[in-house]
C-alpha cells in the first residue's frame, strides 16, 4: 500500500514532502544515481533504474503499489513510464505532471487517471495575481501548504 | 494602464491567454526573437530586448504600466529583470514565478510584490491527487482555467 514516485524533477521533493508530512509509505526509483544517495542519506527509500523498464517497477512491488506519481521534466520518459507502470498494473491510481501543457492529453492516453499542468496552473495564478485579484494569490499560499491555516474567510 | 510581460518561459503562453481573455492591453519583451517574430504573427505586442535593461523597459513604458510579470525558466534572469523594473518604477505591481522553489525568498526580496513556485503548487496538488483527493483535483481544474463552471458545489 506504499506510492510509488518514478523519476525525479523538479515537482519531486514538494511531492516527497507532501506525503512525508502525510506518513504514507513511498518509494522512489530514478536513473539519476547521484539523486538516489541524497535521498538515501535522508532516509528516504530510493533505488537507481530506469522507472520505464518492467524489472524495476517489479522489483518496486507495483502489483501491492496504491499509486504511482510520474513527474519528471522530460514529458517523452513520463510517457514510457506511464505505459509501463499501466501495463503491469491495470488498475493501480496513476497521477502525473506534463511539463509542456501540450502534452496533459497524452499522458491521459498513456494510462495516467489524472494529469495536471503546472505551467498553465502557474500562469493562471500568475496573471490574477499580476491584476491583484488577491483571493487567487490566497488560494495560491493555500495550495503550497504554507499560510491558509491562519484564515478562516474562505 | 498596460501589464508588461518580461521575459518568455513555459508559463508564458498561459498567462498571454488570462491577458487575452480578459481583454487586457500587454506588451512582451522578451531576448528571444524568434518568439517575438511568432507573437508578432498573432497580433501580440512584443518586441526583441533584454528585459533586464533599462532602455528597453522605458521604451515599453513601464511608468505607466499596471503591472509586470516575470516568469521565465531562469530564476537569475527573473531576478535582474525585477531589480530593473522595481527601480524603475518604485510603485508598479510585480508578480514573478520562480522555477525552482528555493529561489522564492530571493526574488521577493530583488522588489517582487507576489512570488509563486509553480512546482510547490503542482508537488502538492499532485501528491494530493495520488492520495485520491477529488477536491484538490477540481481546484487543479478551476485554476487551469478549463471545467469548473459547471460545478457549483463549492
Ligand atoms: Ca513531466
Ligand atoms: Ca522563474
């Protein structure tokens, strides 16, 4: 019943944070050696291999897995890793991040239940900001988990 | 009254069709000039200058703009372009992104009025997804602009 997180980009350590902060049990399985011994001199569980081959998500145990996470910033390696992770698994949660907003519609396809845009997320955000609409910039603080506890207007 | 867009990155599109939508006059400046050639062939008021300079945000007349986004991918380049706009124009709203989240502080402190992090707010929105909150997934849905209107169950 662990999550299981494949890659590591720039949305990965928010990510580690989140289900840190949440005590769920998760593993993460990225090329990127270097990555995976500062993940594991934090005690974060973590092995090196590429998450779009069928042996390591295997040996990650994504037949027990209660999600997966795929989001790197290379749209193309999620894709793979998606139709891998889909294919041994059919019906374990899968969420993903297209890096490039022309992309949510093919991660759809490759399997993943849910896909967000962060760039367009942030540029939405961004623009209502810039027009001082300051309810967006609050449900901004909101979303990245610092600020929101304090207020009770919503 | 014109909001100026400094610079050009993966939030930009998004933010150009908030701008568009709501019918507000922009101008982007931005060193790319191949995008300033594209943006030019859709109408857009762009044109090809280091946003980080003076001259060419007094040519884009950023004493009477409303507001300045600056969100490209180059967190140091955002932080320049904020130190010049903020110097010249002391009272102007500034709104930035920045691409990796350590960078957030930072460029409050060069004279940003809203710093957001694009990746803290995708990291969690997708950590939350991964758990199965429906209702994180419907905010990332009415932030990305798309669905949400028919939904009134807020
Ligand atoms: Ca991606
Ligand atoms: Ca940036």
């Amino acid at each position: 019943n662990h999550v299981l997180v494949l890659g590591y980009g720039d949305l990965t350590e928010p990510i580690l944070e989140e289900l840190l902060d949440d005590a769920i049990p998760f593993l993460v399985v990225t090329e990127d050696a270097e990555k995976v011994r500062h993940l594991g001199e934090r005690g974060v569980d973590a092995f090196a291999a590429d998450p779009s081959d069928d042996e390591p998500l295997h040996r990650a145990k994504i037949s027990e897995a209660r999600a997966v996470v795929v989001a790197t910033n290379d749209d193309a390696q999620d894709a793979l890793t998606i139709l891998t992770a889909r294919e041994l698994n059919p019906d374990v949660r899968i969420v993903a991040a297209a890096t490039n907003r022309e992309n949510v519609e093919k991660l759809r396809r490759a399997g993943a239940d849910s896909v967000i845009s962060p760039a367009t997320i942030g540029g939405h955000l961004l623009a209502e900001s810039a027009l001082g609409d300051d309810d967006t910039e609050r449900i901004a603080d909101e979303l990245a988990g610092d600020g929101g506890d304090d207020r009770d207007d919503r």
